[in-house]
C-alpha cells in the first residue's frame, strides 16, 4: 500500500476514534456528527475498506438511546412502506429509483421521509408519486430528527433505505429501533465505504459485482446480499419529438447522432478525459456525426474545447431532466467512461439504443454491470472506434443492436418483471436484524485502486471547480 494510501487508513481511524470517544462521553450529537463527518470525508479519500465496525457500533447505540419505536402488528403482505431518503434531487439515478418504486408497486400505500434536504428544490415527479405523502425533516436538531424517524418506521410493515452513504440519521434510527419494521438498504454506491450496514435486515445489491463486495468487505454473512433489479419504465420513442430536437440543435436529417448522459467527473480521470478524446477523434473520422450530452455543459472542462473544434456538431445540454427527447433523437448511445453511469445505459437500452462502453484493458468494477443488459464492451479504443463507426455508417445495425438491448433489458427490468421479483423477495421469510458482524479491513486489491481513482477524480475537479478554471 502506497503511503498516501496508508495516511487515508490512519486518519479514518482517527475519525472512528473521536466518535467513539463522543459517545462515551454521552454527547449523541457530536458523536452522530462525528459519525457523518466520517463517512463524509471517506467520499474522497477512500480507506480501503467499505464498512467501518466503529461507526456503526455507535450509530447503534446512539439509535437505541433515542429509540421512540413502539410495538405493533406488522402485516404478513406490506401495505404501508416508507421510503427513507437522505435528499431528493431532480436528476439522478438516485431520486429516480424511489419515484419509479412508488410508481410500480401501486397497490400499496407509500410515503416518504427525508432527513437532509439541503438547498435542492423537492422534486414535483417524487410529490407526486407519493400522492404528496412526503416529510423533511430538515429543520430539526439532528437528535430531533433521529427519534421522529424511529417512530415512523415502527408505524409501517416496510422500510426502504435509498440514502446517502454518510447519512447517520437514518442508520441509526433504524439500527436503534427495537420495533422497526422490515428494512431494505438500496446498495446504490457499491463503490464506496457507507453506513447502514447495521440498519437493515435486506442489502439489496443492484448489480452482480457488489455482491461479493457486500459479502465480504461489508458483512459476514452470506444472506445480507439480496441481487435485485432498477425499476425502470418500458418507454416508446417518440420519433417526432426526436426529430424536433434535432432541428432545433441544426442536425441535419438521417445523420447519425450519439448521445451521453452522466455528471461530468464520470468522464474524467485524474489524468484528463479518454471519452473525451476518444470521441474527438470520432468526430474528426466521422464528419456527418452529431453528439448530444447531457450533464457537461458549455463550460465544463475538456468538453467546452470539444465544443469550440465541433461548434456545430456537439451539443452540451448541461444538467437537466429532459433527456427522452435526446434518446429519442439517437442513434447509439456511450456510456461514461472510465465511470459508467449504469442507470443511464440501462435507460438507453430501454430505449432500444445500443450501449457503447470503453472498459480498457482490464474490466474495472465501476464498469457497466447488470443482470440482464450486455453492452458491445471496447478493450481498446482500436475497438471503440470501430464499433461507433460501423453503427454511423451502418445504421440498421444499430437498430438491430438496440433492440436486442431494449429485449434484455426489460426481460429484467421492465414494470411488470420488476414487481414480480418484489412480491418474490416479499415473501421470504426473515428475522430482525439485531448484529451484523463486519470483517475487518484487509489488504487493497484492484477494487480498492479503482475506487481511490474516482476519488481522487472528484476531489480534482472538486478543487479546479474552486479555483474557477
């Protein structure tokens, strides 16, 4: 282990130990804050481990110190669930996840509770799946709001965790709670150190790579990880309002167009941007071909001197949730590179667009990854290149692709396949979960290399983002 490696591990044991430290001295609230902070900053500066055995013995008995749970008679069949979020947004594979939830499993009753929404508006599509059954807790003491959400989740027969991985709030008021009900813990960041190992009874892993991850760097026991799907919708193009988008962007009719949807450090390692320069040389070999990309805007670094050598051929629609009709408008779409954006793609294939990934190499865990959906995967960029430009010149190929995705896809994740594999995992039988023994932290392997690196790369464009460049 490098020594900049070796100084993350020390200083977040440093940051266990204060916790630890603030919870013997009786002050919750610090050591909640304590707690957080320490997930917080492992977001950047990853400690080579994914579960920390300290922070969640705290949270534990934090939570059963301020427990308001009180007994009652849970259901066999769910028919309230409360789903817990840290913050809502209005992009984003993680809002999406929840609204779509609500949405499919329509014959129960749901409600929403968020524990820090910060300065992001609440989204109107998660108001509305929740008939409006929504509460933030925002404004109260972080004490306030652990033992206000310890009596709700005694109040309903389902808990579904989908929060931040430094939200102690949530994990403790269910790790605290004596009367909670069934608890799910959505394994949205299966990259990086979370709490809420102790809080759930369920972890469910949305995609195969994160099970042996849960398994054995998160928990001991080989029942903690359920596989489970995304629920995604089952969309029809609409061509027209492709066509319309294409004409306000000044594409010219039948020219091949790809698209790519994912925030901009997704793009970016810490030595610049192979997507980026990958798709320039894409565009220079492929003079006919447009590219729309939403979440890098005009003036994201490396994509605004992109947009400055194609004025007319990139389009950089920013962040915003008005993508269908860029799907609509594609030929075959690029995942993120050397971060997938894994809901995006299965998004795209849903579509019916072909997937296009750039994996190097060597297949790195934060590759795309999912139980159905099997992307034409480029080990080189020889192979990338080759594969995008056949799909511009030959666009029947691309369709054909793209409906065999769209099949596979939605053989897994389409509404009705989705709420069968729900109802499934529902009627198996489980036992609150009391302990859950942690493994202690082992030697760094690829996982681990692969993990710093996004850090690194969000903490550099954290700093450039400061500084103004």
């Amino acid at each position: 282990m490098n020594e900049r490696r070796a100084n993350y591990q020390r200083h977040f044991r440093g940051l266990e130990q204060r916790a630890l430290d603030a919870l013997e001295a009786g002050d919750h609230s610090l050591a909640l804050s304590l707690v957080r902070d320490a997930a917080n900053w492992a977001w950047n500066h990853h400690p080579s481990q994914f579960a920390s055995a300290p922070c969640e013995s705290v949270l534990t008995q934090v939570g059963r110190a301020h427990d308001r749970s009180q007994p009652r008679r849970h259901t066999a069949t769910p028919e309230r669930v409360l789903h817990v979020m840290t913050e809502a947004y209005g992009i984003g594979g993680h809002t999406r996840i929840t609204t779509s939830w609500m949405q499919l499993d329509d014959t129960r009753e749901h409600s929403v509770v968020l524990t820090g929404q910060e300065t992001a508006p609440i989204p109107e599509t998660l108001l509305v799946a929740s008939q409006n059954q929504l509460r933030d807790l925002t404004g109260l003491s972080d004490l306030e709001r652990l033992e206000a959400l310890s009596a709700l989740v005694s109040e309903v027969d389902l808990v579904i965790l989908n929060i931040h991985p430094h939200d102690a709030i949530a994990v403790a008021a269910c790790a605290g709670a004596r009367h909670r009900a069934r608890t799910f813990f959505i394994n949205h960041a299966d990259h990086l150190l979370w709490l809420g190992v102790s809080a759930a009874d369920h972890i469910l892993d949305l995609r195969p790579s994160a099970v042996p991850v849960t398994r054995t760097r998160r928990c001991s026991t080989d029942n903690a990880a359920t596989l489970f799907p995304l629920p995604l919708d089952e969309p029809v193009r609409d061509p027209a309002r492709g066509a319309a988008l294409a004409h306000e962007l000044g594409i010219p009719s039948g020219a091949p167009v790809s698209a790519s949807l994912a925030e901009p450090y997704k793009f970016t390692d810490d030595t610049g941007s192979r997507f980026v320069d990958l798709l320039r040389t894409l565009l220079r070999q492929e003079s006919s071909l447009h590219h729309i990309a939403v979440g890098p805007g005009p003036t994201t670094p490396l994509w605004r001197e992109l947009s400055e050598e194609f004025p007319t051929r990139v389009h950089l629609r920013g962040i915003t949730r008005d993508y269908a009709a860029v799907f609509d408008a594609a030929t075959f779409f690029l995942d993120s590179s050397p971060f997938s954006s894994i809901t995006a793609a299965l998004e795209a294939a849903a579509w019916g667009l072909p997937v296009l990934s750039f994996v190097g190499e060597s297949v790195t865990p934060l590759a795309f990854d999912d139980l159905g959906v099997r992307p034409v995967q480029a080990r080189n960029a020889d192979s990338w290149l080759r594969t995008a430009r056949t799909w511009c010149r030959e666009p029947h190929l691309a369709r054909s692709a793209g409906t065999t995705m769209r099949l596979d896809c939605l053989a897994i994740h389409s509404p009705t396949k989705w709420v069968q594999r729900l109802e499934r995992l529902l009627l198996t039988p489980w036992t609150l979960e009391r302990s859950r023994e942690i493994p202690a932290p082992v030697a760094p392997d690829a996982f681990d290399d692969a993990v710093d690196q996004l850090a690194r790369t969000r903490q550099a464009m954290a700093e450039r983002a400061a500084r103004g460049d």
